[in-house]
C-alpha cells in the first residue's frame, strides 16, 4: 500500500529530486536526514521495491532517474500549486469508492479541502449508483472534501464548478478541446472522458460537508472499454494519442477546482458562466431529456447564473435541474 | 387549483386563530386574507404553507399536472418558509433543503432507504434529492416511526417541502 511508504523514504526522495542531475552520496543522505548509511540504503531498496528507479554511479552515488505510475499523496503534494485542496492527501491502491472514503473522513472531521484518491474504485458510484468502471492505473478517481459557507440550496452549482475545473486542466494538454455536457459530464470529442459525482450533507438551512468525486479515464486503450460503451467513452491517451502522466493531471484539477472554487464562494457562479456555457456541448442543440420513464424533446437554449439549463420545448422555456440530456439528431 | 379546495382553505381560515393564509403548490399560489382581521393584538399571524405535490393532486389541467422533468421554479424574492398542514400534523416533518428531484432509494430497482411504518432514528438516510447531479442523503432528524410520505419516487420537490412525517418516539 502507498501508505507504507515511510516519510524518511520520501525525505531522501524529494532530496534526490530537488538534485537533478547531480550525483549525491549514501553518506551525505545519512548525514542530512542522521541516519546510518545501512539505513539509508533500506530506504532506497524499499523505494525501488515501489518502483522508484535510481541511476548509481561507480563511486556508489545516485541520482532519481524515474517514478512509477502510481497516484502516490507525495508525488501529489510535491509541487502542488493549490493552497487550500491537497493539503491533506489520503491515497490508496484500490478502494471500493472515494466518495465512500470521502464521507467518512468528512463525518470524521476531516478538513476542508482534503483529497482521497485512488487508483482503482472496485464499486465506483455513478450517478445514483451506476458503476464508473475503474481499472488500476489507467484512471484517476479523487474525492475533494468541502465545508462551502453556502446555502444547501446553492450547492448543486458546485456540479459545474467541477466539470469546468476537469475541463480546464484537461485543456492544457494539447488536442484535448474538453468539453462539458451539462451538468457533470466531460467529452473529449463528442465522447465522455470525465464525470463528476457530487454529494451533499446538510441540514435545512446549512450545509456540513460537500464530496465532490471525480473520475477520469487518463490512460485507457480501446480494449479497457466494454464493447457497449466504444462509442459512449473514450480517454485521454485515446485522443491524444500518448499517455498522460496522472500526478500532473491530479495536479492541474486540483489548481483549477480550488480556483473556480473560491470564486464560487464569493460570487456563485456569475465570475465562471461564461467558461461554463463556452465549454458547453449542448448549448444550441437539440437535445432530448429524459426523466424516470418520461422523454421529451427541445433545444438547450441557456444556463442560468444557478446552472439550470434552460431549454425550449414546444415553445414553452423551462429551467431544468434534473435529468440525463442526450444529443438528439441536429439536423 | 380547484374550488372546491379553496373553499375547505376558506373554511379554514374562518375558523382558525389566524389572519391570512397563503398556499402555495407546483403552480398556484392562493392567499386567503380574513376580513377585517384586525391585526392590533401584537404580531401577525400570517402562516405560509406549502402543500406538497403529491398531497393536493390534481390542481391544473394534466399538461401542468405532469411535467416530464424536473423543472426549477423561478426564484422567489424570499424563501418559502413552510410550516405544516393542520390536519395532518401530529409527527415532526423532514423537508428539502432544496430544489430537486426526490428519490426513495440509493438507486433504480434498489429497496427504498426507508417504508412508512418503519422505524427510523436520528441520523438516518431517508431519501436523496438530486439536483444537477449533486445528491443530497436526507436524513432524520428524530428517533421515531415513518407515519408518511407526502412525494412519490422520482418527483420534483421544492425548497422547504415537506417529504415526510415522522412520530417521534
């Protein structure tokens, strides 16, 4: 398990890294972080154990060549440029969901803006528990936990706070014009890439805590998909064409949500609508909704400053909260 | 909403200690004022209610009745505050901190969070309401039993709607 990395291990790691491409000897490790030089060769056999790849030299020096493909919370942490999300990182190889994870943590006072990821969600919750499928290392599942000093009836935007972030961090890799299907869905060329789950606790007038879950299918190939969902899901390695390394990506989500976060906070949603509605797939197109057993038929014509979509529909406008919208023939 | 019901509100009115009554649902809203209700001893009686759906049935023709969607009122000026019905209200009542669709169980096909009649404590699941997404476990505020439902699976609900009642043990 990640957790058993130890934090001397990630001492010498982190010095390693901040080395370069300089050489640095067993002794001057043991002498930095006083340790034996027994000692601090453990710690580097352990760490390749983990999959960590280090050059040595003749004269028995050595110098951080590789990490493996693992969401590592230190490989998070380090470099991480959001202030707030991160700043305490659960981490696990595989868990039966985040957001499962994220809950108890809140409820266990955990503070505002931890993370719990993994690797692998054995039962990952879609939307009222439809499975995201989670394979190991090809996805990334995080769990952010918020304490918002918002109205629970305000809350719901938070949807689309996250599936702009998703949306943003995965635009900076290039080719990917991420888009977003109102309200928590993420396409990458028509095709999903990325949903977000959000959860709620509150009482009337308050809320208590905020888990927002996030998956993205990273580094998939075609035959990761089940044959039904071939033309329903994609990944980010399909549509660029080479992988993409997690703990970036981990890492740019964290910066975007925590952004577009705090300006939720202090204006709703009224500083990101533009981006919202610019990103959105819908908007524009016909599209039809779909809500228990019944469908109906429209255009998306707007989202409002609460996140509604707004559709017309047999030339009435309605502001709609609910309901799976899909593209419907747009000509 | 039907004649019928307004005049048993009338009624309702005439008779409790009360100077004006306003009622709201899905689609209407009726304000029933007492004439003459002289508001001199000290402060105003005034109660807003909101009858849930699934209580006053049929209020409009079936186009309105039946909405395929949810759909997200317009924003009221104030939010509604709600207080119970006085014919039903014995129990604690669990209302929606929210707008929303309200499910009774974690997901389609699966056994409700809870049935009427069951025993429920503080704490406990007794419904989501999702909206845009984002799902909302309600849960009990009281130890006690399941005396209704006031929504059906799948329906709209509308901040401060009351979902169910309980009787506290």
């Amino acid at each position: 398990m990640p957790d058993d990395i130890t934090q001397t291990q990630i001492d010498i790691l982190n010095l390693l890294k901040d080395q370069n491409e300089n050489w640095t000897s067993p002794k001057s490790l043991g002498e930095r972080f006083h340790l034996s030089i027994k000692k601090v060769n453990q710690s580097l056999s352990e760490l390749l154990r983990w999959g960590y790849r280090f050059e040595t030299s003749r004269r028995g020096e050595v110098r951080f060549q590789t990490a493996p493909d693992i969401l590592f919370p230190h490989e998070i942490a380090r470099g991480l440029k959001a202030q707030v999300l991160g700043k305490e990182i659960h981490g696990f190889r595989s868990v039966s969901s985040t957001n499962g994870v994220a809950h108890r943590h809140a409820i266990k006072s955990a503070p505002d803006g931890t993370i719990i990821i993994a690797g692998r969600q054995t039962a990952g919750r879609g939307r009222l528990g439809r499975s995201w499928m989670s394979p190991p290392k090809l996805g990334i599942y995080l769990s952010v936990i918020l304490r918002p000093t918002v109205v629970p009836a305000q809350a719901p935007g938070l949807s689309l706070v996250a599936a702009l972030s998703v949306a943003e961090a995965i635009r900076h890799y290039p080719g990917l014009s991420a888009m977003i299907k109102w309200p928590n869905d993420v396409l990458v060329n028509g095709k999903k890439a990325a949903g977000v789950l959000t959860e709620l606790s509150a009482e009337l007038d308050r809320i208590n805590f905020v888990v927002i879950g996030i998956g993205i299918n990273v580094n998939h190939e075609p035959k990761d998909f089940p044959a039904e969902l071939a033309d329903k899901a994609t990944s980010l390695q399909i549509e660029q064409g080479c992988p993409v390394d997690r703990v970036r990506l981990v890492q740019e989500v964290l910066l975007h949500l925590e952004k577009r976060y705090l300006q939720f906070l202090r204006n709703g949603l009224k500083d990101q609508l533009k981006a919202i509605k610019d990103y959105s797939s819908i908007l524009g197109r016909h599209i039809s909704v779909r809500h228990g057993n019944k469908t109906m038929v429209g255009t998306a014509i707007d989202i409002d400053v609460d996140g509604a979509l707004v559709v017309n529909i047999d030339k009435r406008t309605l502001r709609l909260s609910s309901g799976e919208i899909s593209l419907t023939e747009s000509y | 909403m039907r004649e019928k019901t307004i005049r048993k509100l009338v009624k309702l009115v005439e008779e409790a200690d009360i100077e004006s009554l306003t009622v709201r649902n899905w689609w209407t809203k009726v304000q029933i004022i007492k004439k003459g209700g002289g508001g001199s001893n000290g402060g105003s009686h005034e109660s807003t209610i909101t009858i849930p759906r699934a209580a006053v049935k049929p209020s409009l023709p079936p186009m309105e009745v039946a909405p395929p969607v949810q759909v997200a009122p317009q924003p009221q000026p104030q939010p509604v505050s709600a207080s119970s019905i006085p014919a039903a209200a014995t129990g604690k009542e669990i209302k929606s901190p929210m707008v929303g669709t309200f499910y009774t169980s974690p997901e389609p096909g699966a056994p409700p969070f809870v049935e009427v009649g069951a025993r429920v404590k503080k704490g406990q699941t007794v419904c989501i309401i999702e909206a845009m997404k984002l799902m909302n476990e309600i849960e009990s505020e009281y130890d006690g039993v399941v005396k209704s439902r006031l929504v059906e699976n799948a329906q709209p609900v509308e901040f401060g709607q009351t979902l169910f009642v309980v009787e506290p043990a």
